[in-house]
C-alpha cells in the first residue's frame, strides 16, 4: 500500500536547505537519478513487459522503495547524501518476492559480478554501478551458455556456462 505524503512549504523550504537544486539547463547531461540504480532498471524493464525504461520510472521505484525503508525524510538524506540507490542481493530477494516481480516467460533477475564475466569484462564494464555487482535480466539459455540484457546499458550480452557455474560471478535473484 502506497502512502501518501503531504508536501508542505515547511517541508518544501526544509529539502531546498538539504538538497542542491540543479538548473533545468543542465539536468539534460544526467542520465540516471543515482549510482548502483541497475536492480530498479531490471526491476521496471520487467514491470513494463519488456517496454523501455524512463528515468521517471526508475527514480519512483528507488525513492519509494526507500521511503519504506527509511522514512519520507529518511529517504531524501539518504538518496541526496549518497547518490546511491543500491540494494544488497538479499534486499533485492525479498523485495522481487514481495512485490511478485516475474518476467515474461523465464526472465529473472540476476546479479553478476561484471569482472568475472567476460563479455562485460572485454569491453571495460569492470565497474558498474558499486562495482562489487551489477543487476541484469535473464533472458534464454543457449547451447553455451545464456543470454541477458542489460536495462542500464541497453545491451543484450552472453555469459558462459562455466562463468555461469561460479556462484560469485552470477546470483538468481526472483
């Protein structure tokens, strides 16, 4: 059940003094509200059937998410302090369980590690996102491996069986 917040000027003046306002001019060089935003991607990827993701979207799921979690206030420090929307695997679990996050057909979300998969590797995706993982959706299994795509990338890559079979390298997350 969704809240519902009520926007005062008290509280409109109070996220002025706590969060830097950036001119509409520049707003165009930003792609994505927050680091470690790859989960909600996948997240609203999957929600749309398949459509492509706006940023409105994304930002909702992360900012809603965190309201929960921390409180309207709470989620406003957190988000403005740390420019990070991440979500540790076991969170990420819980939330695509609660919310019934499925995919079309087989489509899950998973959690790769992109340093130890080489297609992400051999073109200098090391650090996404946090750098320790990074979200995708799984799409088929091919005859060596399976193919995921990439909401945040928008790129469709081929992990192997045998970096498949390394638990550090790929995590089911729904």
């Amino acid at each position: 059940m969704k809240r519902e917040i009520k926007l005062t000027k008290k509280s409109l003046d109070e996220l002025a003094r706590t969060m830097d306002v950036i001119p509409e001019e520049e707003q165009e060089n930003y792609w994505g509200m927050y680091d470690g935003d790859c989960f909600w991607r996948c997240v609203a990827y999957l929600s749309s059937g398949g459509s492509p993701v706006t940023e409105m979207t994304v930002d909702s799921l992360a900012f809603d998410y965190f309201i929960q979690k921390y409180g309207f206030y709470g989620a406003v420090n957190h988000l403005s302090a740390t420019y990070d929307a991440s979500i540790d695997i076991n969170d990420a679990k819980a939330y695509a369980q609660a919310n019934s996050i499925g995919g079309m057909g087989n489509e899950q979300i998973f959690w790769i590690n992109p340093s130890m998969i080489n297609a992400y590797a051999s073109q200098g995706y090391y650090s996404i996102g946090n750098g320790i993982g990074h979200y995708v959706v799984y799409k088929r299994s091919t005859g060596t491996g399976y193919e995921v795509y990439d909401p945040q990338l928008q790129q469709t890559f081929h992990i192997t069986n045998v970096e498949g079979a390394n638990s550090q390298a790929v995590r089911r997350v729904n």
